[in-house]
C-alpha cells in the first residue's frame, strides 16, 4: 500500500472529517498522522478550530453586507487563474 503524503493528508482532511473517504484511503490517512507530528499537529488544529467554531452563536449578516461581500468575491474570482 503507497503510503500517503502531506500535501494529499490536506487534502483529504476534509473528507475524513465528513466521513467520506473509502478505507484504503483513511487507513493512509490514520498511518501518515502516526509518523508526521506536523501533520498530526495540523488534523489537532483542525478539530480545536472546527470545536471553537460549533459554539459561536448564529448570527446572520446583514443583506447589504452580503451583497458587497459576494460582489467582491465574484470579481476576485475573475482574476484568479485555474
């Protein structure tokens, strides 16, 4: 079995926290956390932040803000380059 590597840990950190990654993968995944301790760090981090963040309140944002929000976006994505 290849082993997996810090770039494709990234990745797919994602996908193992939804579940969704197929066993070979996860098992990859698992194995690389248990030699890399800045990967291992990194998969911490994300959990602490994905924690810290379920227990901020539900506050939504105002329309007009929305609107200046998305309208950047958009034309920050017709700079960026695929």
């Amino acid at each position: 079995m290849e082993e997996m590597n810090c770039n494709e840990l990234v990745e797919r950190v994602t996908d193992c926290l939804e579940e969704a990654l197929d066993p070979d993968s996860l098992m990859k995944l698992l194995d690389h956390l248990q030699i890399c301790v800045g990967c291992d760090n990194y998969f911490n981090e994300v959990l602490v932040t994905l924690k810290v963040i379920s227990k901020l309140p539900d506050t939504s944002v105002p329309n007009d803000t929305e609107t200046k929000l998305l309208a950047v976006y958009d034309e920050w994505t017709k700079g960026a380059t695929v």
